[in-house]
C-alpha cells in the first residue's frame, strides 16, 4: 500500500535484504531481493509492502505472497515457506524502527501553493508551500497550514489552528485552537525506553463536518483516520489514530475516543464519554454522558455507565441498589450546619 506522497515517500531501491540487515534480523524464503514498495497493515499488504504480525495468524490474515512480513519464528512456521519473512525477537518494536527507515517526510517543492482569489486568508495565517485552498474558503488569524494540506470550497477554519497530514473536503467548520492530522500516541517500549513509533497515514474529513475548538484528530499509524459526512464534533475532544467514524454521527464535548475504534453511521455519543481501543460501535448506537465502552456496541443500543452496558439493563440496577441500601437500614449521617 503506497503512503500518500504529498507528505511522505518510500526509500528507493532498498530490498528485504537491506531492511534485515539494518533490522539486525534474518531473512527466509522468497525473495531477499524484493524491492520495498510501501507499507501496510497484514491483511492488506501486497507486493513489496513491508508489514508485521506478533502473534498466530487468524482466519482474516491474508497476506500477499510477495510482501515482507516482520515477525517471530513460532509466526513465520505457520506461513508458506516461500513466503518473505524478516524474524526477530519483537516485530512491532522492529516495525517501528522499519518505519523509520523506509519512511521519509517530503519536502514540497517553493512555489506550488494554490490557493482560490476567492479565499479569505488573514495575513497573520500561515500557509505552507504545496497547500491547496478551494473557493470562499475562510483561514483565521494564527492559522497554520501545513504542506500538502488540501482544503475545500466554503469552509472556515479557526483562529490558531494547526493543519497537517490532512485532506478536508467541502463546507468544513474547524474551530479555533484545533490540531488535525499530527502523529498519533504510538509507542514501542524497549529496556532503554520508549520509542516512538512514525505515523505515516493521514486524516480525511469529508463534506459538511463541525469540529469544535480546542480538538485534536491525530493521522493514522498505517491506514488513515476518517470522519464521514455531516458528521459534528463538540469542542475538547480527541480522536486518535485510525480511527473511522460514520456519517451523521454527533459527538459532544470532552469525549477521548482510542485508537483504530470504528464508529458508524448516526451514532450518538454524550460528553465525557472514553472509548477504549479497537471497539466498534455499530450505526445508531446511543452512549450517554460519561460512559465508559470497553467492548463492540451493537447497533441501535443505548449504553451507560462504566464499563458501558445496555442502558436499560444499568438503570435496573442502580434502582436495585437503591432499594437495597433503603431496605438495610443504613444509618444516613447528616452534618449540620454549627
């Protein structure tokens, strides 16, 4: 899968051979002289991707025959012996370090900004070469833009906002203070400490998006994080990477949503609400206020309370427990005012 080249390229003419050995890890089968041509997650990974898998294979694995597979042995005894596969102790702490070598930001070529006469850009905006601004476009004072950034026809995008790694479709509202499209919070630990793993996916938002202010939408670490049509965001929440999220869905203040979390269409979800990594909320599901999701929601549910459980089901047992501390008889310890 190639990476999105206004914003990054791939080392040419580097080989699975070269790759292991900066890796410090030991090639089998295929062939060592494979040219690296992208990167991708496991399943999508076609020839030449580099990617990796830390544990057995499911039924869902379907890697390329051609592609590069940083892994284990134990893993690699389970694929085809011609398969390409780079063994080490850790393949996600090797995958990052693979990132880091393969993986170069692009440098935009001076003078390539194109910006609409029709734009509204405040002289204290900055706007970074290689950008792309549509007609009646409004960019506030403070503004960032950053290269390759793509923003479409009729949007207004807020004082003091940073803008990277990103393409933003038409009729898009950004508030002030909000940050789209910097890396995601990815890390590999290591005896030494951690290291940072390169996020080298980016953020698509598409027509008629609210996003409040003081929002952060990280890219993606391999696939990029999406928002889908109308959908609207409330001011000081954070979407992590990968994340995917429906049309229509609505979202109110304070929310943290994990990384790789796939949200449906015309979802609901009230302020303060976390939702834990790699969960998927189905279209219509309703969490309400403060809810913690630590598991898939089906849809059309509506969730509360922490961890998260059908609504229904947790109202049934906060009234229980009411009665019970009534049917006790529990002394109440009231202060009284001196």
């Amino acid at each position: 899968m190639p990476v999105d080249q206004r914003f990054f390229q791939i080392i040419g003419g580097m080989t699975a051979y070269d790759l292991a050995a900066r890796l410090g890890a030991s090639i089998h089968g295929g062939h060592a002289n494979q040219i690296i041509t992208g990167v991708a997650p496991l399943a999508l990974a076609a020839k030449g991707d580099v990617t990796y898998q830390s544990a057995g294979l499911s039924t869902d694995d379907a890697p390329g025959r051609e592609c590069i597979i940083i892994t284990t042995a134990e893993v690699a005894a389970e694929l085809d012996s011609d398969q390409i596969t780079l063994i080490v102790d850790y393949p996600r702490r090797s995958f990052a370090s693979a990132l880091g070598i393969i993986v170069q930001e692009v440098e935009p070529e001076p003078g390539k900004t194109l910006v609409d006469r029709s734009a509204q850009i405040h002289p204290e905006a900055t706007i970074k070469d290689g950008v792309v601004i549509a007609a009646d476009t409004v960019v506030e004072a403070g503004a960032v833009i950053q290269s390759g950034v793509v923003i479409g026809a009729d949007c207004h995008i807020g004082a003091n906002s940073v803008l990277s790694h990103c393409d933003i479709a038409n009729h898009v509202t950004i508030g002030a203070c909000t940050v789209i499209g910097d890396s995601g919070f990815g890390f590999e630990m290591t005896p030494d400490g951690a290291i940072r793993s390169p996020h080298v996916g980016i953020v698509r938002i598409a027509d008629g998006c609210g996003i409040g202010s003081h929002c952060c939408i990280d890219r993606g670490s391999l696939d990029d994080t999406v928002l889908g049509r109308s959908v609207m965001i409330d001011n000081l929440c954070h979407i992590a990477h990968n994340v995917q999220i429906g049309d229509r869905t609505i979202m109110a203040a304070q929310c943290g949503v994990s990384g790789s979390v796939k949200i449906g269409a015309d979802v609901q979800i009230g302020g303060q609400v976390g939702i834990a990594q790699h969960v998927t909320i189905g279209d219509g599901a309703v969490l309400t206020a403060r809810s913690g999701v630590t598991k898939d929601v089906t849809p059309h549910t509506q969730m509360a309370g922490f961890p998260a459980i059908e609504a229904g089901q947790y109202w049934r047992e906060r009234a229980a427990l009411r009665r019970l501390s009534k049917s006790s008889g529990a002394p109440r310890h009231n202060i009284k005012a001196k």
